[in-house]
C-alpha cells in the first residue's frame, strides 16, 4: 500500500495537482514559524543572560535609600553586595556659548560592580554602536565617567575630553559597548553616563524631589557551593521584610522573576505576532481546503477505477492519508525553512531593539511548524478527501453521477476543531483566544455581507454598458457567487491589514499632529527649586516664552484608603497595582488649570485645617475611588490625609503639565517641593536651555520633540517588522483568490468552448476576465479601505482622542492595488483557459 501511495503522489506531482497544496501549506506554516524561531531566539537569550541582566543574583530595587539593615542582613549571610543608583539629569559638555546641554541616565556604582556579568568598553565610537569592546575592569575611576557612543555627537566631545555633571566635571575615559543590566524603560531612550558611587555625592544633583532608583545588589560569593539556596534565602527574607512592614515602591528581582518588564513585553509581543502570523495561516489553511476539494474531484474517476481493480474503501483511504501525509511533512518542512530564513529579516528590521550576540535557534519552532502544518492539513485537506471512499464502483459508467457527500456538520465541525486548537495554542490564553476567534468571525462576516450586497448591486448594471465583454463578466460572478464572495473577502482581509499599517498609519500620525496646537509645549523642565523660580522664569521671558507656568510637584505614596492599608492584595488589575505602587507626583494650587474641567463634586474651597484633593477621573476609575473617599499618602515619611472633593477630566493631548492628584495649599504648607513647568521654545533659541544646565546644574530639562523622535524611531522598526508579517498575509488572500479560480478552471474552460463555438472570439473572452478581476480587486479595495479606515477612525477617536479626517488616499490606494493583484492572480489561475481549442472543449464534455 505504501508503493502504490508513493507511485500516486509521484503521478499526482507530475500532473501539477499537489503543487499548489503544497504552496499554500508552505505559506500558512512559514508565517508562525518566523515567528516563533525570532521569539524562541529572544527567550533563549534572556534564559541565557538572566544572571547578567540582574548583574546580581538578587536585586532590591526601591525609590529611597537602600536601608542599611538590608545590606547588613546579606553581608551576615555571607553574601556579596554592592549598589547602583540611577536618575535622569543633564550631561554638558564645552565652555560658555559653546556648551552643548543633552538629557542622560545617570548611574552611579558602587566596587565589584557588576557581581555577574561584565560591562564591555572600547575607546572606539563605531565599535560601541556595534556592541564591541573588551571587557571591563573594574568601575569608573574617581573622576572620570563612561559614556553611550551616542553621546559624543549631541555633546560635540570625544574620548578625554572634559563633562560637566552637576557641580562636578569629569574626563571621558570611555565608551559603553555593552551593559548587560541596562534594562528597558523610560530612561533606556536617554543615553548612559556611569560613574563611581563615591562620586555621586560631589555633583550635588539629588535634591527633594527627585526621582531616583536605588538598587542593593546581591550576590553568592565565588567560593560558594550552592549559590541559588543562598541567594533563595536572602530573597525570602527579604519578600517577608516587605510584607510584614507593607513596604511601598521595594521590589525584590531574582532569576526566577527577573527583568519582569521584558519578559513581560516579550510574552505581548510573541502573542501579537503569532495572531498575526495565525491570519495568514487561517487564509491559506482556507486555501488548503479549496485546493483538497479540486484534489478530490479530479481523483473521482480515478478512484472509482481503482475500486472496480479491488481496492477496499480503507484501502482508498490509507493510500491518500499516506499521499496526504507526504505533502504535509514536504510543505510543513518547507514552511519551516523559509519561515527560519524569514526571521533573520525580522532580526535585521528590528536593529538594535534586540541583542546582535542571540544564540541560535532550538529545535522547537522547527518541531511546532511541523505540528502547525500536519494539523492545518488534518482539519481542512481531510474533510473533502475522506469523501474518496465513498465513491461508488459503478461511477466509472455513470459518470454524471455527483461527488460523494459527508456529514456538512462533521466537516465544519473538524475545521472549527482544528481552528480552535491552532488559535488557543498560539494565543496561549482561554480567552484572547475567544476574542480572536470572534474578531476572526465577525470580519469574514461582515466582509461576506458586504461583498454579497456589492455582487448584488452588480447585477442591474449588467446591461448599462453595451460591451459584451461587460456582460460576460457580470454574468460570470452572478453564476458562481459563492467563490467570487470568497475571492473578495480573503483578499480585502490580506490588503486592509497591510493598508492600516501603511496609509491609515500616516493619516493617524497627520490628524495626531494637527491636534497638537502649534504652540504645544516641547520643552519641560523638572527639579526647579524653590530659590530658583524666578530666575528661571525670568531666563524663560527673555527668551521669548509666552507662557511658561510653574507648579510645585510634590513626591509621596499612597498608603492608605478609607482607612484601609494599600497592600499587593488590595488590588488585582496589573495597571491599578503599578499605580498604587508608584510614588505619586502630587500638586498643590488654588485655582484649577484651564486645560481641566471638573465631571463630579466642586473645586476645594482652601479652607485652613480642611485637607481636599481633586483627583483625574481616569485614575479614580482603575483605583475605584470617588467623591468623598479619604486618602491618606505618605509624604517625606509624614502621613497626610485628604478628602476627595472633585474628579476632573484632563485634557492629555495639550501636552501641558497635569497632575492625577492636586492638593489645597492649606494642607501643605510645611511640605518640601520642587517644581516643574512646560513651554514652547521658539525654534532659535536653543541655546537658552544649554545655559540654564551651565547655571543651574540640579535642572532636568525634557525635550519632547526629540523623545517623540525616539519613539517614532522604535515604532517604525515595529512597525515595518510587522508589515512583514503581513505580506504572508496578503500572500495568503492570493491564495485563496488563486484557488477559487482553479476550482472553476473546468467549468471555465468548458463555458469557454461553447462561447467561442458559438461567435464569441478570444479577445473578447480575454476582456471579460480582465473585467471580472477588475471588479474582484476593485470591491476587495473598496473593503479593505473602508475596514483600514473605519479601524483609522476607531483608534482616533476612542483611543487617542484626537479629530480623524477621511482621507480618499486609502481608498485610491486600495482600489488600485485590489485591482492590480486580482488581475495577478486572476492571470496566473486562468492563462490556460482560452487556450484550449473549442472543439477540444465539445469533445472533452
């Protein structure tokens, strides 16, 4: 049995009739498997580095200064530490006019810095960009910094030459190749400067105020023999020191929790992408389907041969599971392999977003492809072949005999199976699956609707143009309706994902910046002291700032509710634990800025011995408080109890200051405070801001234009990883536009015949299949630009909160590129079909 299934795939290959299934199989199981060997590279290098992305075995990280009894109790286990101390602050470099100002992240370290792991330097700007250098030895001598390469272009300063920090000037004595420790936050945007810890002091750069990490570095020492039971045990002291004192903004991270941020966003990202992959495995396993059915039809008379020589109904179907069973390891091992040369595109997208130094790929997205694919091809080649042993003996007389017919209910049912397990296996969760499946569902059948009603409104128009070509095409899509209407969905679906990231994603940026008044601020300057105010305005005023407001902004963290402790239980959503864990910037003014508005209760009224607050309505939502809720907040180590008295809603996008909690000036009079403002520098004055970091060091000056530039950076790279991904998409829609029309091609062929027997010439056949595509493409267009729209308007409107114009951009775009590769593919399925001769044709039916 075996020979004889080789001998018929053989036979089958030749005759073109596997070709396709295989393409297509190839297709679905390269989108996942791009995927998944980028992400297994990616866990493989966290798994790997896990030591040197603490730098520690332990790490205590908190938002005031490591208490001594910790750093005691772990030198009494015998254990190593040292400690790091990082902050945002201004870099500066030259004299006088000449100086160049550039917001970096400070870190201060402390001997033995890192206890696992080793930071590479080189003295050598393109060496360090391309995260090359020696090993280091030691940390910063007294006196002199390490730098990100990044730095020397924005500061105009090279190797040994002099940086201002604070009160204190350093020599440049290197360039940070690698720091394994980095992390990925807010501050990974700002470029590194590191120094040693007993040189903190000496900048006078940490004031009231500021916000700054401090982390407790813990290690086994080298002659240890079971490092993790002692570096497990610091940990669980340390856990039950938190617990039992409710410690606020004190996380401990471990090998087992480490870096929780990145693993985190690489769990979002491998579900993201693998979803994206999924809709292209979906489309083509749709494919799959259309191109098993044809299988099967062709191999009707064939099959009833073979029964009429002795073949058994199991003995049919044995031979095509083994047949079936070749193409799926052959297509599956494919996929496999162009989606493992498909993720070195993805590494090279992506940059420097991801380690260059990744170990190689294991085995197992290799392994899962191949699942990926043999389960594609069981729950959607299956149905329609296990159709063949119900062919009857006598169809080889009788051959107008109609195909064999299963249970409909029973082939749905195996393909929704196979959907389902595919969908919860890469989503990993019950229900994102579930909503992915509706998402799924709904847009084939909105879609479906839609491209009926157009194949409807099509039909009146059959004779408004007297062209016959124009006619043959009409009546071409009215006679087969149901491929045509798949055609269309499973190309708009390809095209519309492509159109949000491309078209739709600039009209999003335009409307973004057309919300932004002309005179949003792109500038704010944070840790202005008290003494400090109104020289800085003065500086600000003589620059030509119009308007430069400052307010008090006040650290503390919340302790209590209502009465209630704030413990890690008190609140189980992931955003509504960060918030309450977080020091809070807290305010205090008299008057409301004009950019909010009050939804619920009043404005204090700034009553002496009478605490209020007013609160951001979006953050009294996720922490569930109302009007009328006490909060009490730890301040400096004094507890301060408020009464909330108002909710106010924000207006984010006016890019000014904003404050989730504001408190009455009565409340606080005793309280230390920094302050902070927000402008608009006009677009020369530049220098203005390098002189304010010469004269006052402790400033942290933000440009905005220049952190949105950052970002804009990391979101294109993003951004055109996934556009990647999509093309296995769009390919995947051609598929399917390419299997509906082969599964036509006979009857095609045989309509043909007689239309050319009967006075239709070639020429005008070949106009009413250019016609035909034309309309295909063109509604699939319509639809996919009207869906990439409509997500456009969703996103404007009820996510970023900003006007959204309809640009008829999308829609040329999507017209012409519907029309183009329907035309593609409608060429490729159907160049046969004129030309067989018509008498070959009449002979033939």
């Amino acid at each position: 049995m075996i020979k004889l299934a080789l001998s018929m795939t053989a036979r089958d290959w030749r005759a073109g009739q596997l070709r396709f299934l295989l393409i297509a199989l190839t297709v679905a199981v390269a989108a996942l498997s791009a995927t998944g060997f980028f992400v297994d590279r990616l866990r493989s290098g966290l798994d790997r580095d896990a030591h040197q992305l603490l730098g520690a075995d332990v790490v205590v990280s908190t938002d005031l200064p490591v208490r001594p009894e910790w750093r005691a109790e772990a030198l009494r286990r015998g254990l190593v530490v040292t400690d790091t101390v990082v902050f945002p602050s201004m870099a500066t470099a030259g004299e006088g006019e000449q100086s160049q100002s550039m917001l970096a992240s400070l870190k201060a370290v402390g001997p033995g810095y890192p206890l696992r792991g080793r930071l590479k330097l080189t003295t050598d700007a393109a060496q360090a960009e391309q995260s090359e250098g020696a090993g280091a030895d030691g940390i910063p001598a007294p006196g002199t910094v390490w730098l990100d390469a990044g730095l020397l272009g924005s500061l105009g300063t090279r190797v040994g030459d002099q940086v201002k920090l604070g009160d204190k000037t350093f020599t440049v004595a290197q360039l940070i190749a690698s720091e394994p420790d980095r992390g990925a936050n807010f501050l990974a945007f700002a470029p590194r400067v590191m120094l040693a810890l007993a040189d903190l002091e000496a900048t006078n750069l940490i004031q009231p105020g500021s916000r700054v990490t401090y982390r407790l570095l813990v290690a086994a020492p080298p002659s240890s023999k079971n490092t993790a039971a002692e570096a497990a045990a610091f940990q669980q002291w340390m856990q039950d020191t938190i617990k039992q004192a409710n410690l606020k903004g004190v996380r401990v991270e471990s090998l087992e929790n480490g870096r929780p941020e990145m693993r985190n966003t690489l769990d979002r990202a491998d579900r993201f992408l693998s979803l994206v992959g999924l809709l292209s495995a979906m489309l083509a396993a749709v494919a799959v389907a259309m191109a098993a059915r044809r299988f099967m039809q062709r191999h009707l008379d064939a099959c009833a041969m073979l029964r009429c020589l002795g073949l058994t109904q199991n003995q049919v179907t044995a031979m095509y599971l083994y047949e079936f069973l070749l193409v799926g390891l052959a297509g599956s091992a494919m996929g496999v392999a162009v989606g493992f040369g498909a993720h070195y595109v993805l590494l090279e997208v992506l940059g420097k977003l991801v380690a260059a130094n990744l170990p190689g790929p294991t085995i197992w997205p290799a392994l899962q492809g191949l699942a990926t694919g043999i389960l594609l091809l069981a729950a959607f080649a299956l149905p329609p072949i296990l159709q063949l042993r119900k062919v009857p003996h006598n169809r080889v007389i009788r051959r107008e005999q109609d195909a064999p017919q299963v249970a409909a209910l029973a082939t749905y049912g195996l393909g929704f199976a196979g959907f389902a397990s595919l969908l919860l296996w890469q989503a990993g969760d019950a229900m994102l699956a579930l909503y992915t499946a509706l998402g799924f569902v709904a847009a084939f059948g909105v879609f479906a609707l839609v491209a009926w009603l157009g194949l409807k409104a099509l039909k009146p128009l059959r004779g408004a143009i007297d062209h016959q070509s124009w006619r043959f095409a009409i009546t071409s899509l009215q006679r087969r309706p149901g491929a045509t209407i798949v055609q269309v969905v499973s190309l708009a679906l390809g095209m519309m994902a492509l159109l949000v990231l491309t078209v739709v994603r600039e009209d999003l940026m335009t409307a973004w910046r057309n919300a932004t008044p002309p005179d949003a601020p792109n500038r704010f300057i944070i840790n202005i002291q008290p003494e400090q105010k109104d020289q800085i305005a003065a500086r600000l005023k003589s620059a030509g700032v119009a308007y430069a407001p400052q307010y008090p902004m006040i650290r503390g963290r919340l302790a209590a509710v209502n009465g209630q402790p704030v413990t890690a239980e008190t609140y189980t959503e992931d955003r509504a634990r960060g918030l309450a864990d977080r020091e809070f910037n807290l305010s205090t003014m008299a008057t409301m800025q004009a950019e909010n508005e009050i939804v619920a209760g009043k404005w204090f009224t700034d009553a002496p011995g009478v605490a209020e607050a007013s609160v951001e309505e979006g953050i009294a939502k996720t922490l569930r408080w109302k009007v009328g809720d006490k909060l009490n907040f730890n301040i400096a180590g004094s507890p301060v109890e408020v009464t909330i008295t108002s909710l106010r809603k924000l207006e984010w996008g006016s890019m000014r200051v904003n404050f989730f909690v504001i408190i009455n000036p009565a409340a606080l009079t005793e309280v230390s405070q920094s302050w902070i403002t927000a402008f608009h520098l006009p677009g020369q004055q530049g220098p203005v801001m390098n002189a304010l970091t010469r004269d006052f060091p402790n400033l942290t000056i933000v440009d905005v234009g220049g952190l949105l530039r950052q970002v804009q950076a990391v979101l294109d790279q993003v951004v055109t990883a996934i556009e990647f991904l999509f093309i296995f998409t769009l390919a995947s829609g051609l598929l399917v536009l390419y299997a509906a029309l082969m599964g036509s091609q006979d009857e095609r062929t045989r309509e043909s015949g007689l239309l050319r027997a009967l006075g239709a010439t070639r020429r005008q056949l070949s106009q009413a299949q250019l016609i035909e595509f034309t309309l295909v493409g063109a509604l699939a267009g319509v639809l996919a630009a009207t869906g990439a729209a409509v997500m456009g308007w969703a996103l404007a409107t009820y996510q970023f909160k900003f006007a959204w114009a309809f640009s008829p951009s999308v829609w040329m775009v999507g017209l012409f590129a519907g029309a183009v590769c329907a035309i593609a593919g409608g060429w490729l399925g159907l160049r046969s079909v004129l030309r067989q001769p018509p008498l070959q044709t009449l002979r033939e039916g």
